[in-house]
C-alpha cells in the first residue's frame, strides 16, 4: 500500500527521522494558513507548495488546467494563496501518471531548507527495500540526490552504495557508519547522517514496510540531514497488525473499479486493451493476458477470481469488466481443479441472464474436472457464449471474435 | 524415485482441524498420501478424521515419526508453524499459506536453513509425486504418472502444464510449486537442480513470472551444468505493466531484468526451449523430446 508524502514524512518523524517540516492543506485558505503557522514554528519565510498524489515526478509535472508545476515555491507569504489555487482541485500529469493525469485533494505547504549558511546544501538519495535474491534489506545510498536513481545505477553503477542488513541481528552501528563514511560526510554531518540511517532503519522494520525511498536526503548548509521527500509502500500483508497505518489508505487515490473488486474478494487491475479476462489463479490470468496479446488483442485487465470461483463471484467480475467501454470480447478461463467446472458453467449462465444486456461475446474455457458437462451447459444455453476445453481453441475463439 | 515426497512420506498437517486443513488433509488421503496425523495447538489428544491429532510438531514426530509437514495455518502464525515443523526435525515442509507479512519470512527463511530442511513455498499448491503422494491442493487427476518434471510458481499454470503433458502422451515425475511470494524456502534452481539429479526424470517444465531473478538464476544454472535434460520454459505476465503487483505479491515488475521479455531472452540465451504461449508447453515438450503428441 502506498501512502502521501505528507502521511510518510509524519510516520517518519514519529520515529525520530529528522523531516522538511510541513502542514497539509486541501483549500487555498487553508494553504495561506499553512504558511503562516510554518512561520511561526521554523521561521521559514520561503514556502514549498507540493501537490499530494501516489506518483512520482511531481516537480516536473504540470497542471493541466493551469499550467503550474506538481511542486512551486512561494517567495512571499502572500503569493502561497493563489499558488496554491493553481494546484489544487487540477489534474497533475507527470511521468508517472500517464497522460490522464491525477487530481490533486492535497497540498503540502513546506518550509525552505535550502537556506544559504556555512557551507553549501546538498542532496543524496537514500532507500530500503527488500532484496529477493538474499531473501534481506538492503540499504542503497547515493551522493546523486535528486536524480533519477535508476538512470544513476545504469550510468554509474559505482556511485550506488549497498549494505545488506542481516535479518538476524538487524542493522549494526558500523554499518550506518559506512554508508555516511561512503557518502563523503565527516564531522557533524557524518554523525547526523548516521542517526537519520539509524532511525530511518528502525523506521522501516516498525512500520512493516516493503520499501522507503527518501529523495533527495538533505545535507543543509548548518549540517543537518533530512528528508526532503519521502515515499513509504507498506507491505499488504502486515496491515493487519498495523492499523494506524492501514488507516491511511486513499481510496480517491485508487481505481475505482480496483476498489469495487477488492470489496467482492476478487484481485483486479485496469489495464488499457479490448479484451477483458477473468481467470482463477494469479499466475495463470498473467498466462491469459499473454495469449490474447498473441491472438491479436491487448488485455484490458488482469482479474484473479482466486480458489473459490462460484456464481457471485463470476458476476461480479463480469459486472467489473462491463463497466469498461473499451471491452469487446470476454475470456472466462477456468482450471476447475477443486471447483466443478459444471458448477462455474452454470454460474457464467445465471450471471449473463441475471445482468441481461451484454452486447460483447464472450468466451469460456474450462478444463479440469467435469470439463465435458461444463462446455455442453455453455454451448446449449443459447447465449451468445462460445466454449473451448483446450488453451489453444480459447485463443482461436478469442481471435475470431475480434476479427468478426 | 521423484523427489521430495513418494509413497513412504510419512505426512503431518499443521492447523489440521481448520477448514481449509479438514479439506485438503481429506484429499490428500483419498488420493492415498499417507497422512499420519495433523497438529492444532489445544486439540492435542483428539481424533480428526480418523488420524491423531496432536499439540505441537515435536509431538506428533515422537509419535508418528513424520518427516514431512503440510502448513494451512493462518498467515499470522504460518511463519512460526513453518519454524516449529523445523525445530521438530521434519525433513519437508510445505506452505500453503498466503498472505505471510514479508519481515516474518525474512526470519523463518535463514531458521530453518540452520536446521538443514527444505522449505516449498509458502502461498504455493504444494508438490505431487503422482500416483504416490500429494502433499498440496492441487487436483490429483489432473497429474498423470510420467517422467517429466515440473517447477512453478503458480499454482493453476502448474495444473495447466500438467495437463499439456498429459494430453501430449507423457506424464509428470514430481511437479512443484515453488510459490509467488517475494522470499519462498525453494528457489526456481534448487527445484531445477532436484529434478536434474533425479534418475526418474527425463525432461523438466519450468514456469515462472514477472518479478524476481529466480528464473534467469536457473537458467544460467541449468547451463552450466550442461543442460543435461531439456527444459521447457514459459514467463507469465509479457503484458503486465510495470510498477503494479499481479496478484502474487512477489509479481512486480521492479527493474527493467523482472520483466518477462529480459528473463524469456536469458532463458533462451541458456539452451532453455521458451514457449511465447501457455497453450504451447506441451507440444514443445513432445517435440523437445522427440515424441509424436
């Protein structure tokens, strides 16, 4: 699960990580407001306007509406209003998001800490994550702050520094000292940078993260470290014993469409082709997708119905792939291992007449236990539903149908 | 022979009165796995479909000298099932479980490395030695007897392939399902490497997905080891996008070697036969093999 920047850096400070201060806004009044109590607290007088959204590259983002960056600084206390009115409420288009863009709810109104002093800022980047490959965290860390990290590791793979952390005994003190030694820190950076590593660490095995990324990390001109912005995905499967965090979740950032399923128990993702799919198993609605790219279509989403696939949740899945207009065939495959497939023909049957008007075909393939009945239930309906038993006929139906 | 489990697997079930567990542990007894009994922590002493069930795992193996653990416990407690079945000595121990928190697995993994047993899964079907043992949920007559290895992280592609196979005249020697979360006990080589090594079989099916480097791993492997046997080899989700997970929480596609085209190229680079459709594993197989399907 993903959380906002200003959700993280709260949930980071709490840990002891030293953070850009900010307040959050959702009105321009609220933003001026913002600013001012900001004042009043770190005697900034610049202020950063960061729109609040689940993607990166907001900085070099625009507005669609008005044509303002993602990310803005206001020089005055009396330019943060109407700053932050060109932000709030448009449809933020970066890189990430694609062209359609997300609409900003929410603003971060930050303090400048790029203030002028005894030596100069400068920024690093910094991330946790989990590495597969030794089944540990590792810590990686650059003095390319700011940068796109995977066009550094590619360009200069050098430059990236990485400790594995021992999941036995968790992150050691010299560690944290080597990676700020490797960074070039010395003096009071040096340590600073190894309490930001220190509790940036116990941060993440807290919170049961999957991954942190801080970029940039901000040495300031008086040799404080901190996060300038922080990207926080919390592991799905330790919610539960994190409530204050699963608390978080924003549902506005969501597909709706992903949410809606999510209420039915089935795992959906929206993608952008013409042929929806509905299939029991993760790894085998991955195999479908691929085969109807390979009949000529492009996929219009992913949708595990999971084990227990039964005539509700045939349904609601159909009732998820219909609302997408860009649909025009269906796939339904099905390996009935401990689920009949007579059972899910009948379920496809009562779902297509209880919905009514579908106006797309639809394609059926079940193989496993009683996969014989399961076509012949399909094919004696008298709906517009066409039966395979085989892969390899599934991809020729699906074929003639868009080309029909 | 096969690997992992065959007919002598003396077989345990850990959350064994469950529903999920009473189902599965039921199959698996029709389709003849000796099941020897099961464990949920505060039954111990009962009878649970005709077996006995017992406290804790150490007990069950004074009791019933079981060397292999089947776990249906609930993600909460599945990594610490998974460590008890260890520390009692049990040889196999497969994880049906899904949805085990990540940090859990980040320390059962090196735990039960220490104690010497093998780990499938977790959030995987389990393995099939057919006509001998079924330590999984998979559907056992799908799994016809053969000489043909399979290795997988999904469990209804499994039971696809195993399908194919059968449909092309061959049969299946042990398939397993290694699982789809991010830290599983068995890796695509380790399972590879078992298969390889095992006189029983003559080729091997090895599917996996986007996410990872367990298949390029194998592959790499499987060549230096000479390619001995020929493998099959099919990688899920060519059309997932990046960034979003597909189900599985280890299918995501991080960097640009997750993705299924970089593995399909380092699998072939490797001598390995990759299949671009799913519908295609068993025809490349028979022909691999030299076999009129």
């Amino acid at each position: 699960m993903n959380i906002h920047e200003y959700q993280a850096k709260e949930v980071l400070k709490g840990y002891g990580v030293r953070i850009q201060e900010g307040i959050v806004a959702d009105t321009p009044e609220a933003a001026h407001e913002a600013a001012v109590k900001l004042n009043a607290q770190t005697g900034t007088s610049w202020y950063v306007i960061k729109a609040q959204i689940h993607a990166g590259g907001r900085g070099k983002g625009e507005i669609k509406e008005t044509g303002s960056r993602g990310v803005v600084l206001a020089k005055k206390l009396d330019d943060v209003k109407e700053k932050a009115a060109a932000i709030l409420g448009g449809t933020l288009v970066t890189i990430q998001t694609g062209a359609e863009g997300k609409k900003v709810n929410k603003i971060l109104v930050a303090e400048d800490v790029y203030y002028p002093g005894a030596s100069e800022p400068k920024e690093y980047y910094m991330s946790i994550l989990l590495d597969r490959a030794t089944g540990s965290n590792v810590i990686m860390a650059s003095t390319e702050g700011g940068m796109d990290i995977e066009e550094v590791a590619e360009k200069h793979p050098e430059k990236i520094i990485k400790e594995w952390i021992d999941p036995k005994v968790g992150l050691q003190g010299f560690q944290a000292r080597k990676v700020a030694f490797k960074l070039g820190l010395s003096g009071t950076a040096h340590k600073e940078m190894v309490k930001f590593i220190t509790s940036l660490y116990n941060a993440y095995v807290a919170t049961d993260s999957s991954q942190f990324e801080i970029n940039p990390v901000l040495k300031t001109s008086d040799d404080k470290i901190l996060a300038v912005d922080a990207k926080v995905n919390l592991d799905d499967n330790a919610l539960y014993r994190q409530p204050k965090l699963a608390e978080l979740r924003d549902l506005a950032e969501e597909d709706p469409l992903e949410v809606e399923a999510g209420k039915s128990g089935l795992n959906y993702v929206k993608l952008d082709g013409n042929v929806g799919c509905m299939v029991n198993g993760a790894g085998l609605a991955m195999a479908t997708m691929d085969m109807i790219k390979l009949s000529g279509g492009e996929p219009a989403n992913f949708l595990d119905v999971g084990g227990g696939a039964n005539a509700t949740t045939v349904e609601a899945g159909f009732r998820i792939i219909l609302q997408d207009p860009n649909v025009k065939a269906i796939l339904i495959n099905v390996f009935g291992g401990i689920v009949r497939c007579d059972r899910i023909a009948n379920g496809v049957v009562e779902a297509y007449k209880s919905i009514g008007d579908i106006r797309v075909p639809i394609i059926v393939r079940l193989q496993g236990t009683n996969a014989e009945e399961g076509a012949k239930i399909i094919d004696e309906s008298g709906l517009k539903v066409f039966s395979a038993i085989t892969l390899k006929e599934a991809a020729e139906r699906v074929k003639a149908a868009l080309e029909a | 022979m096969s690997v992992l489990v065959n007919k002598n697997s003396k077989v345990i079930v850990q959350g064994f009165t469950g529903s999920e567990g009473s189902f599965h542990a039921q199959q698996m007894i029709e389709y003849g796995t000796n099941v020897v009994g099961g464990v949920t922590p505060g039954k111990g002493g009962s009878t649970h479909l005709e077996r006995p069930v017992f406290n804790s795992v150490e007990e069950a193996v004074q009791n019933t000298g079981a060397d292999t653990s089947i776990i249906f416990v609930p993600p909460a407690f599945a990594a610490d099932a998974i460590m008890e079945a260890a520390d009692a000595g049990i040889k196999v121990i497969i994880a049906i479980t899904e949805g085990i928190p990540v940090a859990d697995m980040m320390k059962a993994k090196p735990y039960i490395k220490e104690r010497g047993c093998v780990l499938i899964g977790p959030n995987c079907p389990g393995v099939i030695t057919p006509g001998e043992a079924k330590v999984g949920i998979m559907p056992g007559f799908v799994f016809k007897s053969g000489r043909i290895g399979i290795v997988s992280k999904s469990g209804t592609l499994t039971y696809e392939a195993a399908d194919q196979v059968a449909k092309a005249g061959l049969g299946v020697s042990t398939a397993i399902g290694i699982g789809g979360d991010p830290i599983i006990g068995t890796s695509t080589k380790q399972a590879v490497e078992m298969l390889m090594n095992d006189p029983e079989t003559d080729a091997i099916v090895m599917i996996g997905e986007i996410g990872g480097n367990y298949e390029a791993e194998a592959a790499k492997w499987i060549r230096a080891n000479g390619n001995k046997k020929p493998v099959v080899g099919f990688i899920a989700g060519q059309t997932a996008p990046p960034g979003r997970r597909m189900g599985h929480a280890g299918a995501i596609i991080g960097g640009a070697d997750d993705t299924a085209a970089a593995k399909m190229r380092i699998m072939r680079e490797n001598g390995i036969h990759v299949v671009e459709s799913p519908a295609e594993i068993g025809a490349t197989m028979a022909k691999a093999l030299g076999v009129n399907a």
